[in-house]
C-alpha cells in the first residue's frame, strides 16, 4: 500500500510539474524584505539580457517565505526564496512533509543589519546593552527576579543620552531580520547584566525567553515587511530609530544615517571583517524540481550566480550586498548551478 501511495505522489507530482510549465512562464519568488531588492535587480538583469518576463517577486519575510516554498511542488507554489538566515529544521521538515524534498541553498553574501534614524537627528551611539535595555520587555530586578521594562526615555538607560522618547521601528516575528536581530543584538545585550549568566546556566529556556522577548507597550513598533515605509516614518519622525538591512540604509543614504553599535559604524569594511557587530548571512533556496520544467528558471539562476551579480564589483555590491570571497563564491556558484541538493 505504501508503495502504491508513493506512485500516486509521483505521479501527481509530474502532473503538476507538467501543469506548471504550460500555466505559467514567469518565475515565482518570496521571502525576506533584505534580500528583496538584490533578487530584484537580478530579474531586471534577466529580463533585459534574456528577452523572458521578469519573476514575479513578493516580500513576505523569511519566515513566510519558507511557508510558500515548502507549501509544495507545482504552478500554485513558489520556485524560490530569499533568507535573511538559514533554513531552520523544522522548515526542512515541513518542505519534506509537501513532497519539496531536493531544495539547493545559495548564501550569497553578508549584510548588516542596521539601526539608523534621519539624517536631521543628532548622532547618537548606542551599545548592545542600551540597546537590549531600551527594547526588552522585561529587565532584571537586581533579585533575581524582573520587572516591565520601564525605561521611556533614552536618557533614563544614560544620562548621555537624548532626553527623548524611545521610538524603535523594526520587524515583525516572521522576518528573518528580527530573528537576526534577537540573536545578534537581544542576547549579547543581555548577557552581560547582573544574573543573566546564573540563569542561563540555571535555565537556559527562560534566559531565551527574556533575552528574546521584544517590548509591546509602545518603544518597539511592528512596522510590518515594507522597510521603505521604516524609512518614511523616520524621516517624519527624527526621534525614532529604525532596524532593518544595511542595503536599505545604504540606498536611503541621502535621507538616513547609521547609529553606530559599540562604537562601530556599518559599511563594507567593517560587515566582512566582523568588526561591525551585527553583521549576518543572507541567502536563497531553489526548488529543484522545478528547474527543467519552468520557463527561464535555468537563466535566472546563471544570471544570479554571475561574476557580474555577485563578484566584488559586481551590481549587488553597489547595492549594498558584501560579496562572499573567491573561494566562497565558486563554492556557491558550484553547488547551485550543479542543483547540490540541501544536506546532501
């Protein structure tokens, strides 16, 4: 019976592969906000070089990405998705699960995940810790315990700092930019407070829970996929911060500024030598089984894969992209263009 099921699965698949190539002849490409706009100018590139129909591109956060992607095989379902980190277990599990068992993976450079404001504001600095006390839902009381956050004002973490209120615009729980940014800035903030490393030793699942934990009673607002609308708050708002990729902040360069974290402001240099320390990996994932059977899938990815889009001088970098090295790009550029399946 279970081999009957899986000649049935087969051939559905087939079909639907089949249906796919006949239904439709533009790609279909999610995931997260920050690798957006390098996927984008990809398919400009395509479609201008090629003469095919640009894919058809949808920002829908990394993890809503990996929901698309994995939904299953067919016309009705995404061939690619862009990742601001990578595929987590369960995400694998849940592709496995809708028959997307042969997935590669392309880590195609660095970006660093910035805090900015607008260009009229006055420069501030900020370490992670100020940054952990200033967002954090719940802070240590000294006894072991924690309370609410209570900080309203930057100048109540520093007396150096603005007397103004604390206004952070950033990513909702989907986004792979705040899952990077938890990680990256949330618990290297908290780590260092008094207590945190008893209790992580003690406990370590409620040391995540309120190293994780982001505020919801005002300073910290969802602001939803759409980092250009994280801009244009800024801009009416020269009090209120900003979380989102460094290409953002870069191409926004004329109207926003950076805060610099732990005294390190971002850019090229300081995102691939490590020393900016909010920095991660960004990366997309191709359904393989769709490779033969939808139309231009084979260009994009040469097109993606190219020393024009992806080399140090390439149209990614002047986006904001901080290229991989030689050795790391042809490692890449080997395994996607050969379909190396995820794992394999």
């Amino acid at each position: 019976m279970r081999i009957l099921k899986l000649a049935v699965l087969a051939a559905v698949s087939a079909t639907a592969l089949t249906t796919a190539a006949s239904a439709r002849d533009q790609l279909k490409i999610v995931g997260s906000s920050t690798v957006f706009p390098y996927s984008q100018a990809v398919s400009e590139e395509f479609a201008n070089k090629t003469g095919k129909a640009a894919p058809v591109l949808e920002s829908t956060g990394t993890g809503g990405g990996f929901k698309a992607f994995c939904g299953g095989v067919g016309e009705d379902h995404a061939d690619i998705t862009g990742a601001s980190r990578a595929i987590k277990g369960s995400e694998v599990k849940l592709c496995a699960d809708n028959g997307v068992t042969d997935i590669s993976e392309a880590l195609i450079g660095y970006d660093g995940l910035s805090i900015a404001h607008a260009r009229s504001a006055p420069d501030i600095d900020l370490t992670e810790e100020q940054i952990f006390k200033a967002l954090a839902a719940e802070l240590p009381d000294g006894n072991g315990g924690f309370v609410a956050n209570p900080n309203k004002k930057w100048s109540d973490i520093d007396a150096s700092l603005p007397q103004v209120d604390i206004i952070a615009f950033g990513p909702p729980p989907t986004s792979g930019t705040r899952d990077a940014f938890v990680e990256l800035v949330m618990h290297d903030g908290c780590a260092g407070l008094p207590g945190m490393a008893d209790l992580k030793k003690a406990d370590g699942d409620k040391w995540n829970e309120v190293c994780s934990r982001m505020r919801q009673d005002g300073p910290f607002v969802e602001a939803g996929e759409n980092d250009n609308l994280i801009v244009q708050r800024l801009e009416a708002d020269p009090n209120a911060v900003g979380i989102f990729g460094y290409s953002f902040l870069y191409e926004n360069s004329d109207k926003l500024k950076a805060v610099k974290v732990n005294g390190v402001e971002p850019n090229f240099d300081t995102i691939a030598d490590g020393s900016y320390p909010v920095a991660r990996p960004l990366y997309f994932y191709v359904k393989n089984a769709h490779r033969d059977v939808i139309p231009g899938m084979k260009e994009f990815l040469e097109e993606y894969m190219s020393e024009a889009a992806l080399g140090p001088d390439g149209y990614l970098a002047e986006r904001g992209l901080t290229p991989l090295s030689d050795e790391k790009r042809a490692e890449v550029q080997k395994a996607v263009m050969e379909g190396m399946k995820l794992g394999g």
